[in-house]
C-alpha cells in the first residue's frame, strides 16, 4: 500500500490493514535515495503475498537493501530469514534481539508461549535469521541521506527498539510495539513484559519531536503524530499504565 512516493506499508496482517497474512505486524519502508529501507518482517507464514503487494505498488524488491527489527517476537521478525535470503538485504537489529533471532530461540522470544496460548498455530516453526549489524542503542545509521536513529524502549519486551527516521520530508518514529494510535502500548502475559519499563519507554519517546507515527500494529499517523505520545504521557503522569492494545 503505498501511502506517499517515500513510504509504503507493504505488508500488514490482521491487527492493520489485512493486506497480507493476518499474523503479520505493520512493515514499512521508506526511501533512501534509490534504496528502500524495511522496518520489522512480518510473521513469515506467507510472504509472497507482500511481494504481490510490492508489484501492485510499482516496487522493486531488489531495492530493499536494509531491514531493522525492531524486536525479537515472530509476528515483527519471523520473515526476515525469508527476506534475507530472497533480497540479500543487510539485518541490523539491538544486541538482544540480535542474539535472540539468530539463534532462533523460541523460548527467548515468546514463540513456544504464544503458540500454547493458541496466538500461533501449532504448526507455526520460528526461523533463525543471521543479524548482519548489530546497533549501538542512540548511534545514528545514515543511508543515502537518511538517517536512522535505533531508541531503547524496553517493556513490551525486554529488547526493544525503536527508530526515529529522518528524511527531507519527515521525522518518523517507527515504533514498533512500544507505542500506539491514541496513546496506548502493548502489555502481555509473557516473562519480559515489564510495566514499569514501558511507562519509562513513553516518557522518553514523549520526549522527542516527531511528525509522523509508524506503529507495528493497527493505525499510522503521518502528522502531528507525537500527540500519541503525549497522552501515553498524560497516563503516566497520573500513575496508571496506558490503556494496552492486547
């Protein structure tokens, strides 16, 4: 789905847009130069529809020349064994995502609780993928004029990242599950879920200038979109938790 001449959403399950499979989170990708930049994977359970998607927008999958996860679970990084290999793109991802993916460590990454909990099918098996560079948290990545700016916020789990995004035309915060349309986050039942960790993860994504909104699930904003980080703000001002999307 093409949103402008330098972003696209081309794939997106059940909790976005149903272009693709339904467990697939919200996957952007923004221009840098001639290249494109993908952010998260998808679930990997049926990936050629996202390169149906990338036909119907008149894009290249060779242009896809970098990916960052944004964290270890399936739904954000199971495909990127698959786009690796198809692509030959460059995986940069966080030292514990890192770790976690290129083991391919379902127990680390929640995959064995999910699918017990019926979130996966049973028969959904996890791919480890190689992370060809691995980010130092708050050092810019500049591609083609692009700069990519990789932000700890831990508490959706224990090693997730978020990326401000700077082109000619936007400030993007490519937010993984950290933060929401309308301010809300994402909490579950899983060993590194940590509340407290995602009420500080707001108030530091509260304190940063965006313009645009880029969740890994559920609506985008392409203006004025730090108004969500303000009122996951507003919440832990007043002590309580931002209301969870799960």
């Amino acid at each position: 789905m093409r949103i402008d001449k330098h972003l696209c959403l081309p794939i997106s399950g059940g909790g976005g847009f149903d272009l693709t499979d339904a467990f697939d989170c919200n996957v952007f990708l923004i221009a840098a130069g001639s290249e494109w930049l993908m952010f998260d994977a998808g679930s990997g359970r049926s990936p050629e529809r996202g390169l149906e998607v990338l036909a119907e927008d008149g894009i290249d999958p060779r242009s896809i020349r970098h990916l960052f996860l944004t964290h270890g679970h399936a739904d954000h990084s199971g495909a990127a064994a698959h786009w690796r290999e198809a692509l030959g793109l460059e995986v940069h991802a966080g030292h514990a995502t890192a770790a976690m993916v290129s083991a391919g460590d379902e127990a680390a990454l929640s995959v064995d609780r999910a699918r017990r909990a019926g979130v996966y099918p049973a028969d959904y098996i996890y791919r480890a993928c190689p992370v060809d560079h691995v980010l130092d948290l708050d050092r810019p990545v500049s591609i083609n004029g692009v700069t990519v700016r990789p932000l700890a916020t831990p508490g959706h789990s224990h090693d997730h990242v978020s990326y401000l995004v700077e082109t000619p035309e936007r400030r993007m915060l490519v937010a993984g599950d950290a933060l929401f349309h309308g301010g809300k986050v994402a909490i579950q039942d899983i060993y590194d879920c940590d509340i407290a960790a995602v009420c500080e993860s707001v108030r530091r994504l509260a304190s940063i200038d965006f313009d645009a909104l880029l969740p890994g699930h559920l609506a985008f904003s392409l203006r004025n979109g730090r108004r969500h980080a303000d009122a996951a703000f507003a919440h832990v001002e007043a002590l309580h938790c931002p209301p969870s999307i799960i």
